[in-house]
C-alpha cells in the first residue's frame, strides 16, 4: 500500500473514531449527565462512558501514527521561520497547534475528571474543562479538514471512485463469459 493510501485509511478511520468520541461525548453531556440513572439506545451513563474512553484512547494511538507518518513534514517545518512560510501554511500551522492543545488539554482534564469524580458527588471544573476543550478540538479538527479538503477528495476520487469503475469493468467482463 503506498503512502497516500495508507494516510487516507488512517485519516478515515481518526474521522470515525473522532465522530464515535464525539457522538459519545454528547451523549455523556446532554442526554445521559453525571451519575444519572437514565438510559440512552439502551445503555447507560457507564457504557457510554466505556465507549467514549475506549474510542478515546484509539484515537491517540492513530493520532500518534498520523504524527509519526507525517514526521518528515513536521521536521522541515520545524527549522523554518514563521515569515517564509506561506498563508496557508502559517494557518494550518496554527490551527494543528490549537489542535494539539486542545486535545492534549481535554484529555488531562478528562482523565483529572474521571478520576475526581468518583470521589465526589457533583460535577467538577476538571469535567467542564473536559468538555470545553474537547469542543474547541473538534471545532479546530473541522478546521484542519476544511484546510485538507482538496487533498481529501482527491484521494477519495483516485482510491475509491477509480476502483469503483475498475470493479464494474471487472464485473461486466465476468458476466460476459
């Protein structure tokens, strides 16, 4: 598998696992709140906690491999002033490190969270921080894929739309026979 392919698969499932912790996250904050006794789809606060911290946790393992993959760019950039780069790399630098904070921040104080709230019986500041931060990562992550949509869709064509018409060419000249 060649390169591009293998950052797109990576990139496609951090956006699934960036929608679970999400999606989970929601759940946790507005429909199911702390140490409540209701039920969501038929689980409850502690499994859609489970699930949250388990999507959590892969996405820094594939978060971690993006970064290691993408090492080579991050390390040419690292050695470049600030004013020779472009607008749109200056951007995007900034918005990854917005990302890397927030995701970095929200998932201390998420941990901090957890791990105070099982000794108190109200939200703490280390959960609203959680959330806050987790926002601001999700809303920084759109960013950078708005930022990455050109080469987004320009994979999506080569990899999956050329396959696709490959796959039915494939299939026409197997029912021909």
């Amino acid at each position: 598998m060649k390169q591009t392919e293998q950052n797109f698969w990576l990139d496609l499932s951090l956006f699934v696992t960036l929608l679970l912790t999400v999606f989970t996250g929601l759940i946790l904050w507005l429909v199911v709140p702390f140490k409540s006794a209701g039920s969501f789809l038929g689980l409850d606060h502690h499994l859609w906690l489970t699930i949250h911290g388990y999507a959590s946790l892969v996405s820094i393992a594939g978060i971690a491999l993006h970064v290691a993959w993408h090492k080579t760019w991050l390390k040419a950039l690292r050695n470049r002033t600030t004013s020779s780069l472009t607008r749109k790399i200056k951007a995007n630098r900034m918005v990854n490190r917005i990302i890397w904070i927030a995701f970095l921040a929200a998932g201390v104080f998420g941990i901090l969270g957890w791990v105070v709230e099982k000794n108190e019986s109200q939200l703490n500041i280390f959960s609203r921080l959680h959330v806050v931060l987790g926002i601001c990562w999700m809303m920084g992550t759109i960013v950078h894929l708005v930022f990455h949509r050109k080469w987004i869709s320009s994979t999506i064509k080569r990899l999956l739309l050329n396959n696709v018409g490959t796959l039915e060419s494939v299939h026409a000249g197997l029912t021909k026979e």
